[in-house]
C-alpha cells in the first residue's frame, strides 16, 4: 500500500485519540552493534514498529496508561519494559542479549568429524561417504579419505592418528559392534559388514572422545541409522558382483525393512585378471531386517538384525614348503542383533539405552591345519541425561561389555583349545557447560573394571572449545584411555592389565561460505602396551605390559564446495610421527602400519546437463615399514608407496533408475605392501619371502539401481558410491 | 497480483466495521495489503514484525502467525547469503509448529509446512535433497487429503513434479496441460474469509507462461 493511503489511514485512526505518545530508541546487540529488522511493540495491541538500518525506533500510539513495550528479534533474548504513556517522547534504548542456543553455540571439534546434522557447519555428510570415489560402497573406505587416517591395503581396516586397527571401535545407535569387518585371508583386504545407506549420520572421532566412550585407545566411528522412512518402496540393486532385493514397509508410527542379498564374485573374477588363484571364488548370503516404531511423541525404538554367510578358497605359496601352493579355505558365519530405544523421561531427563549381540565363527583350513575361531559378544548400555539448565547439562551411564573368545587349532599331530571370557563394566559420567555460545567445557570421567583381567581403571577426559569469531574456533582435548589387550593374548593369560594412552589434541577450525579449514596437532602418549618375554606363546608368563609408544602428528583438511560451479572438493593431508616398543619388538621402532605422509584429494562434479555425478579421488601413503627377518635392523625395510586414482560416475537415467559405474587405481599404479616371509630358515639360513600383493591392481564395478514406490519419484541417489 | 491485493486491502478496510473484531481485521488486513510492496529481506522481516505483534496480541488465531512463517519463508528464498537462511527458517519453523498443533486439520498450514520444507531444501539441494523433497511431499499429500481442491497445494505438487522431470531428463511440458487446467479452475476455490490465504495464481500464470 501507498504511503499516503497509509498515511491517511493513521490518521483516520488517530481522531479519536486525544494524545499520542512516541516511543523512540536504539536497539543494539550486547556490544553496540545496531540491529536492524528488530520488532518494537505495545504488547497485546496493534501498535508495533521495526527498527531501521541504524536500530532506531520510532512508535508512535495513541494509548495512554500502564503498557508494555516488547523488543524481539530472532536470535537474542525478547525484551520486556513497562511504560507509562502521557502523550509525549519516551526514549527506551534496548541492548538484547543473545539468545543461548545449543545448535548456534560452539561444539567440541577437537578430533571429531561430525555428519548429518542440518546446520551448515558440517565438514562430512553421509551422501559424501556414499559419493566418494574409490571407497566403493565401504564404510571404512570412504573413512580413509579423512585426516588422521593411513591407508593400509593390505588391511583395509582403519588406522588411525598412528594406531593399529583394534584400537579403533565402531557403533551403531549407541551399542558396539563386537566384529565390524567381514572375514578375509591374511593380507587381503577386507570391507565392514554395514551399508552406508542404512545411515542418517556419523561422528568419526579421531581422539580426545567424550567419558561415554571408553575400551578404544585410538577412536570410534558413531553410526546412527535412518529414522521412520516416508513411503513404502521397494529397492532393487544389481552389481557386477551381486545383488540386493530391499523392501520397506509403513504402518502407523512404524516401519520395517527386509534386505536379502547375495554376492558372487566369480563372474567378475574369472573376467578381470587376479593376483592370486582363487579355488573358491568369494560368495555371501545376507539376510537382515530392520524395524522402527516410534513409542511416544518423543521416544523411538530401532532393532536390526542380521545374518550373514561367506567362504572362499585362496591358494597361497606355502614359503616354509617351498614356495608350493596351498589353499587357505574360510568360511564365515556373523549374526548380529542391535537394538536401541531413546525417550524422555518427564520433562527433563532423557535417556537412550542400546544392547548389540555378536556371534562370530571362522572355520579356516589352511595347509594341514584347521582353526575353529568363536567370538559371542554383548555390550549393554544406558545413558541418561538431565539438563540442569540449557548451559549444564549432565550425563550418566553405565555399560557392560562381554565376550566370550574360544579358538581350536588342530594341527596334523597336536591340538589347542583355548578360550576366555571376559566382562568389563563400566561407569561414566560427564558435564557439559557453556559460559556463554562462545565458550564451553566438558568435563568428565570413567571408571572400568574388567573381571578376567581383575583390573581396574580411571579415565578423567577433558575438553573444550572457544569461539574466537563467528566462524573459526579453537577446541582442545585430553584424556586418558584404555583398551583391554587384544584377543590373541588374552587367550592365553590373564596376568595382563588394560593398555593405556593418553591424548593431547589442539585443532583450529574455520568455515565460511561453503569453505572449512581445519588444522589439529596431537600427541598421544601409549603406556602398558602388552610385550612379548619371549617365552612359549600358550603360557601366561610370556606376557607383560612393558611395552610403550608414542604418536605425534598434524592433520589437515580442506573443503570447498563455492569455488568451482556444480563442484566440490576436499584435500586431506596427515603427517605421523611414531614409534612403538611392544609385541615382539626388540627395541623401539616405526611400526608397519604407519605412513608418515598421507594425502588424499576428493572431487565431485554435478553434470545436470548430462544427469551425472562424477567423483574422482586421489591417495597417496609414503612408503611403510616392514620387517625382514634376514636383515640385522628390525623393520627396516621400506615398502613401495601406496598411490591410487579412483573414478565413479553415477547417472540418473530415471527418476527411480541410476546407472553406476567406477573403478579403482585407473593409472595403474603398482601397489604392494612389503614382503611377507618363511616362519623357519631354509637350508641356507635364510627365510624366503614374497611380494604382498592386493587381490588385484585394480577393480572396476557397474551396477544399477532401481527404486520403486506408489508415486514413482524416489530413487537411491543417497545409495550411490 | 499487486492490483488484485489492493483491491482487497481496500475492501477489507470497508468491511471492518462489520467484522466481529474490527481491530484484528483492521490489522491484518492492513499488513496483508503491504505484501504487493515487499522487495527485500529487510521489507518481508518488518512485514513479519507485524503479524508477529498480531499475533501476540490474537492467540487464538491462526492467520497471524501463517503469514509471520509465510515471510520468514520467503526471505530465506531472496536472501542471498546462504548462511542466514537456515536462521530465517529457523523462525519460520517454531510458527508452523505451533500452526500444525493449533490446527492441525487445515490444508492451508499443510501446504504451508511443504512450502517450508522446501526452503530447508533450497539452502542445500545436494545434501537435503533426498530427505526434504521426501518430507514435503508428506506434507503435501496431507494438505490434499485435507483438500483435494486447494489450488495452492495443487500447484506446489505441480512445480515439484515439473522440477523433478527437468532433472531426470523429462519433459517438463508434459504437465501442461495440468498447469493449463489448474489456472482454468483457480477461482473456483473460494478462501473462507478474504483474509485467509489466497496466493498463488500468478505463479500458476507463470508456469502457464512458461509452456507457450
């Protein structure tokens, strides 16, 4: 409307009025700063203003007596005054003070890669764990495009912040997975067990983690999975390797979805050339079925179980036979059962409880022996939280790890049986607390005891976080940490206790328009690292905690979603310090699985022209260590560096069709990862030895994805590797 | 679009000695006509100002607190800095919540809430496209369910389906046709009141426009 007519009507409204009264002022935010926009008015009538550029205010009302002047503007605290109208000039100026609100305030990134949050300030999500080439559809994998990681392909498991891969736990919706990775032959990569599109969000915390998490020396993967989906569908995908048959199904405040799948990898094999003789191609059978069902307004139950069945043969020289080949033969049975509920309870307490069950079992035949290996393992655990107010924030829980570890070993003339059991339990609790949005603490601790090792433990943590603008901040982290050793060894004796370290992260991080910088420096300080007295392997005694370690290094990363149109591109560099006396080493030494420089550059292009989304991932490892036993120096012998190009392309064919395609190390690069040697000497005194090789060089895959619903518009662009 | 808003601001001002609260229609009313001037984000935040104070001052009603969520929506889609739009929807977000509770059984506050949830979508296709076209298309289906003949939400499914077609490689001008039908039948709905929601003809226009 035009301003006069507007004009006029004020006017014809002010008639009646015997008196008017101006209320004028400036509102600014706590240092001064105007704010413009902000709503100034008579509460309960139709009289109101905004400010102007400048903050000022000017109300002009026709009421008179007792009136209450109400200031609001999003994101500070509204601001109340009573006033006393007589028709002439009242000045009010209004300093509000920010609103507390935990999703703007500052957040612990000391370690942490946080994902699936809404907010903007994300470094990771999980469509980009889905669309990064080269990770394949693996969890893990696509993990190792992150800082703080070395790549290990002869593993494929995490390494992380110069850890080995046990001392890295993963979880799902709060409960432990006991055995996250499938089955493989020694030294052949393996991939996890999960999909990544079962997940809405991950935390991948590289150190520094909160009292909640404790029997991880060097991280842990948080995984949650997806809440309520929005329609029945069906998804039906078809890989070169295999394919999967999904079905969701609604029904009022619930849900639940079937998965069979089955891989085969003998067409695929059979047509790209392996390095080694495969006997038995790899084959698995999945079966799993997920259920959600919303309990209350607030509360939500989630229960996933699965089954899962592989083998395979794989010929290996036999080094102590001269070099003769002999199978090595594997077949792997997991299930898996998790199940989590989170609810409020009242008003203020909340409370997230979770049990996960594993049974494991490999049967390994391998030359004239056959190992029978079973892990069955529990965890339970509750958490509960009470908000004393929105800046102190209180979190208690407890938890029960158990495993049940039994190993058989047939040799041709001798037998072991071996097998132990063991509880952990665990307490924790920790207080996060904010001065303000810019500041925050968290302090905490945790107390374990293990009744097989009879020992107990404390872990104080501590952390936090400073704002130093509205878009970079500082956070620091320090904690204690411990993890029982590892099944090998407890196996055989319980005179162990649990192995320590102690972490010392400091990590600047800054975003801005689609850009975020990050820099962490840490040190991690390993103590009670289990050793070897060299005595015989199956006795008690030949076992200490005498080992120790360091690691120390600087993690960079780089993101940029702004700079190139439709692109987007992260660069992530690690360099690791470290050195470890333990297990078997004579004397301290840089071990194997350790890369001091470690790069990986990460590109995605939207084509929309062409419907396409193209990925492109680069990763460079500097060369490892390894240990041959003919050389005087314990590990020191350098391996090749790692260096891998990987593509994927995926096209939206249909709104419900994609076409995927993607393969690794296009270059060639030639990739090995040392030598791996006889266990006796030959007549010669010397251990032969081989190259350790990958599966193959490189690995290509097509596959095709197919969603159906009612409506026929969904599709699985978030399913996408 | 400006004129037929004019138009209705005056008679509204005209009716407002007949309606049961005349200040309230008088107010709203009022603020309904500014939105023909809204250009930018600052005009769209004092437009919202208003029907917050309205709506402080008339709990029982739902339009005030429609229209505040309404501007707050429509400033995250001029703004250009993509940082500030999450904060606006933010605002917009605690109205449709408290909308959707209030009255939960109008259509106008369904499409209202798939309007807002295409602003969530907006700020960050890439990585809220999956989720947000999921869930506003809920809310749209709710809001025809509530009522098939809503053209607001008619149109909404209309632009979702023509989107979605451009990107897969369809042929958007095969909904036509439906567009055509669609601005044909506009004024057959009739709002309840002249102060209830009312917009969206000339974006079925546009889209009309857009198959010649």
């Amino acid at each position: 409307m035009k301003r006069t007519e507007i004009s006029i009507i004020t006017i014809l409204f002010c008639l009646n009025a015997f008196t008017q009264t101006v209320i004028t002022g400036r509102i600014t935010e706590e240092k001064g700063e105007p704010l413009p926009g902000a709503n100034a008015y008579l509460q309960g009538t139709y009289d109101g203003t905004s400010t102007g550029e400048n903050g000022i205010f000017n109300l002009k009302t026709a009421k008179s007596g007792s009136q209450v002047l109400k200031v609001e503007f999003m994101g500070y605290e509204p601001f109340i005054q009573n006033l006393d109208l007589k028709g002439d000039t009242i000045h009010v100026n209004v300093k509000l003070k920010e609103a507390f609100n935990q999703l703007n305030a500052v957040t612990i990134t000391a370690g942490t890669f946080e994902a699936g949050d809404k907010k903007q300030a994300v470094t990771i999500t999980p469509i980009d764990m889905l669309t990064t080439a080269g990770a394949v559809g693996d969890v893990f994998g696509a993990l190792q495009s992150l800082p703080g990681t070395t790549i290990n392909g002869e593993s494929g498991r995490l390494f992380v912040k110069g850890g080995d891969s046990e001392e890295s736990q993963t979880y799902i919706d709060g409960s432990l997975v006991s055995v996250p990775y499938n089955s493989s032959a020694p030294n052949q990569a393996t991939r996890g067990r999960f999909s990544p599109w079962m997940f809405k969000g991950t935390i991948f915390s590289t150190g520094g983690y909160s009292a909640e998490y404790g029997q991880a020396l060097s991280s842990v993967l948080l995984l949650s999975t997806n809440d309520m989906p929005a329609e029945d569908q069906l998804d039906l995908s078809f890989l070169t390797v295999g394919l999967e048959v999904a079905g969701t199904k609604l029904w009022k405040n619930g849900a639940v979805t079937g998965t069979l799948s089955y891989n085969n990898l003998a067409p695929y094999m059979s047509l790209v050339p392996q390095n080694y003789d495969w006997g038995k191609y790899p084959e698995s059978a999945t079966g799993a079925v997920s259920i959600r069902q919303k309990t209350s307004k607030t509360g939500m139950f989630k229960f996933y179980s699965s089954f899962d069945n592989g083998s395979f043969m794989l010929s290996q020289e036999n080094l102590d036979a001269a070099g003769k080949p002999v199978d090595y033969k594997l077949k792997n049975g997991n299930q898996f059962m998790n199940a989590s509920w989170n609810d409020k309870l009242g008003e203020k307490w909340s409370v997230i409880t979770a049990a996960s069950f594993t049974n494991n079992t490999d049967d390994i035949q391998f030359d004239q022996t056959t190992v029978a290996k079973q892990i069955q393992g529990t965890h339970l655990k509750s958490v509960f939280s009470y908000p004393f107010s929105e800046k102190f924030i209180l979190k208690m829980g407890g938890e029960l790890f158990s495993k049940k570890f039994s190993q058989n070993v047939q040799f041709p003339n001798e037998k072991h049986d071996n097998s132990f059991t063991n509880h952990t339990f665990s307490g924790f609790t920790e207080a996060q607390i904010y001065a303000s949005t810019k500041f925050v603490t968290r302090i905490g601790g945790r107390v374990e005891y293990s009744d097989y090792l009879n020992s107990f433990t404390v872990s104080p943590r501590l952390s936090a976080a400073y704002k130093i603008t509205d878009k970079s901040q500082f956070s620091a982290a320090y904690g204690w940490f411990y993890q029982n050793p590892v099944d090998d060894y407890l196996l055989y004796t319980d005179l162990l206790k649990p192995e320590r370290v102690d972490h010392y992260t400091f990590s600047f991080q800054s975003s801005a328009n689609s850009r975020t910088i990050r820099a962490e420096l840490y040190y991690k300080d390993y103590k009670d690292l289990v050793k070897l007295t060299g005595g015989e392997f199956y006795l008690p005694t030949s076992y200490n905690n005498s080992g120790s370690g360091y690691a120390k290094g600087l993690d960079l990363f780089w993101r940029d979603k702004k700079s190139i149109k439709n692109g987007d591109y992260w660069v992530s560099y690690s360099y690791v310090d470290t050195k470890r006396d333990y297990r078997n080493f004579p004397e301290e030494a840089i071990p194997t699985f350790a890369s001091r420089h470690n790069l990986s550059v990460v590109y995605k292009h939207w084509f929309g022209k062409l419907r396409s989304l193209a990925g492109a991932n680069f990763r460079y490892s500097s060369p490892r260590v390894f240990n041959d036993p003919n050389s005087p120096i314990f590990n020191g012998e350098k391996m090749l560096a790692y260096r891998s190009l990987d593509l994927s392309w995926s096209f939206l064919y249909r709104q419900h069709i994609i076409i995927y395609g993607a393969v690794t190390n296009v270059l060639d690069f030639k990739n090995e990862f040392g030598q791996r040697y006889s266990n006796n000497p030959n007549t010669n005194g010397q251990y032969p030895g081989a190259a350790i090789q990958p599966g193959s060089n490189q690995f290509y895959v097509i596959g095709c994805f197919i969603t159906l619903t009612r409506k026929g518009n969904a599709n699985q662009l978030d399913k996408i590797e | 679009m400006k004129k037929i808003i004019l138009s209705l601001a005056v008679v509204l001002v005209s009716l407002v000695s007949m309606a049961q609260k005349p200040e309230y229609y008088q107010a709203i009313g009022e603020t309904f006509g500014q939105y023909a001037t809204c250009k930018s984000v600052a005009d769209f935040q004092a437009l919202g100002n208003k029907f917050q104070m309205i709506a402080a001052a008339e709990k029982s009603e739902w339009l005030p607190l429609y229209y505040h969520a309404q501007c707050y929506i429509l400033m995250s889609f001029i703004e250009q800095d993509a940082t500030k739009k999450d904060g606006y929807l933010d605002v917009a977000e605690k109205s449709v919540t408290s909308l959707l509770e209030m009255v939960p059984s109008e259509s106008e506050v369904s499409v209202l809430n798939a309007f807002y949830l295409v602003g969530r979508l907006v700020v960050n296709p890439m990585e809220r496209g999956q989720e947000y076209s999921g869930l506003s298309g809920q809310a749209l289906g709710k809001a025809l369910a509530l009522d098939a003949t809503n053209p607001r939400a008619q149109l909404l499914q209309l632009q979702m389906e023509m989107g979605s077609a451009q990107f897969t490689g369809q042929d958007p001008k095969s909904f036509c046709p439906k567009a055509k039908e669609l601005l044909a039948n506009w004024d057959n709905f009739k709002p309840k009141s002249p102060i209830h929601p009312n917009w969206g003809k000339d974006q079925a226009e546009g889209v009309v426009k857009g198959c010649q």
